[in-house]
C-alpha cells in the first residue's frame, strides 16, 4: 500500500515520542505484582500479620490454595480485563490526539492514501496492545517462579501461554472499534466512558446468559475455561473488522471542519 512504511514509521515515532506507552506499561505492571504480592502473602501469614494486613486474611485465603494452572488462568483474566482498558488508552490516544493537537486536517491533507493512514494507526495499536500482553504474562511467569508455584510442568505453562496469546487476539480485535468512537468524540473522553459502559453491560449480559453473543464479554468467558461454540470467536472477528471498517469510512466521508 502507498506511503505505508513512511506511515507507520511516523506512528510509531509519534508513539514511541510521548509519554503513553510508558504510563500504559506502568499501568501493565500493576496487575501481576499485584496479584503475585497477595498470593507472597497468602504463603507466608506471618508476614501479612507483621505488615498489618489482618483485616485482609479472608481475602488472602482465596489464594492460599494457588498453583500455576490457576495462576496462569487468572493472569489470561487480567489480559482480558486489565489489558483491555490499556488498549482502550492506546487507541484513544493514537486517534483522539489528531483532533486534541488540531493535527488532523493537516494529515489528511498530504498526499497519503487515508487506508495506509488508518492502517498504520490500527497497527500501531495492534503493536502496543501485543506488548503490553507480553509485559504482563511475562513478568507474571517471573513472579510465579519466584513465588515457587507448584504444578509447573512445561505443558501446563504451554497451555496458559497459548489461551494467554489467544486472549490477547481477542483484546486486540475488541478495541479496533474505539477507532471509530475517538474520531466520532474527537479526542479521549468518548471512548474512555464507553469503555466503562460496556464493561457494565458486560456483567449484566453473562449474568443474564447471553455473554457468548456479547463480543467484549467473550475474552472474559474464554478465560474462565467455559466451552464457547465458534461462532462467539466470530463475533469478536466481526466486531473488529467492522470497528476498522467503520472507522475508515468515517475518516472519508465526515467533516473534517477541525
């Protein structure tokens, strides 16, 4: 595709040049020395005893019992919730900031194809997403080790990191349609408060029973280990190729009046 390279290559600067990616792969931390911490302390309650965290011990309790296939689950589960909004923050950022910094008119004014434009932008998002995926499981197999989780075996860690890398697709296919949601807002908050939305309606849809239809609750299902037919996989597909789609079309035929 025309200017592709000369695109993405400007992207990735543009990315690599701010400060997001590295407040997004902070955020990423968080989440497994969060969950290794509380699992430390659930191993050693003499500690959490001399820290103070008596009023905690019930909650410890629920990781007392943690070996690494359930770890490795619940690290899949953080990629689809926690990893999920820092992608939301991620394509928020790269498509909202053309219309925050007033940029916008002067990109589609070049003489760039507006596809290779939208294409580097969405795979610049892919790019982030996937690593921040990688930071998190990553250093979550370190904390684990270091903890000393029983049930280690290779096949056991095969299996969480190929439902940890298919949950990150999900992830990366789900946030495509926040493209479309930024451009429509024209900047940050609209896609940051849909994000929330949807994770209500996320809950209240697999309470209700019909979360293998409902794309953003499908990560979420799949790392819990629950059986889902093919066609909750193809949804998911679906939604994201329509969030590119959508996005595309939006780029060329809205008013670009700012």
């Amino acid at each position: 595709m025309d200017n592709f390279s000369d695109m993405m290559w400007i992207e990735l600067r543009k990315a690599l040049r701010s400060r997001m990616p590295l407040f997004t792969a902070l955020g990423s931390l968080f989440m497994p020395l969060g969950i290794g911490f509380l699992i430390f302390l659930a191993k050693n309650p003499q500690l959490a005893s001399q820290l103070g965290l008596v009023s905690a011990k019930a909650n410890l309790t629920a990781f007392s019992a943690a070996d690494w296939p359930s770890y490795l689950k619940l690290l899949s589960q953080m990629i689809a919730a926690g990893g999920f909004f820092l992608s939301v923050l991620a394509i928020s950022w790269v498509f909202g900031r053309e219309f925050v910094d007033g940029t916008l008119k002067d990109m589609l004014a070049v003489p760039v194809a507006r596809q290779a434009i939208l294409l580097a932008k969405f795979s610049v998002v892919a790019l982030w997403t996937a690593a921040l995926i990688v930071l998190i499981f990553v250093l979550g197999l370190g904390l684990g080790a270091l903890i000393g989780l029983p049930q280690g075996a290779p096949g056991v860690v095969l299996e969480g990191s190929a439902r940890a890398a298919i949950t990150g697709l999900l992830v990366i296919a789900l946030v495509f349609p926040f493209a479309l949601m930024a451009s429509i807002g024209r900047g940050y908050l609209l896609p940051l408060g849909i994000a929330i939305l949807i994770a209500v309606l996320s809950n209240l849809v697999v309470v209700a029973g019909w979360g293998d239809y409902f794309p953003w609750a499908v990560a979420g299902l799949y790392t819990q280990g629950l059986p889902l037919a093919p066609i909750s996989f193809w949804i998911v597909f679906l939604t994201g190729l329509a969030g590119v789609f959508a996005t595309y079309l939006w780029w060329h035929y809205a008013d670009q009046n700012r």
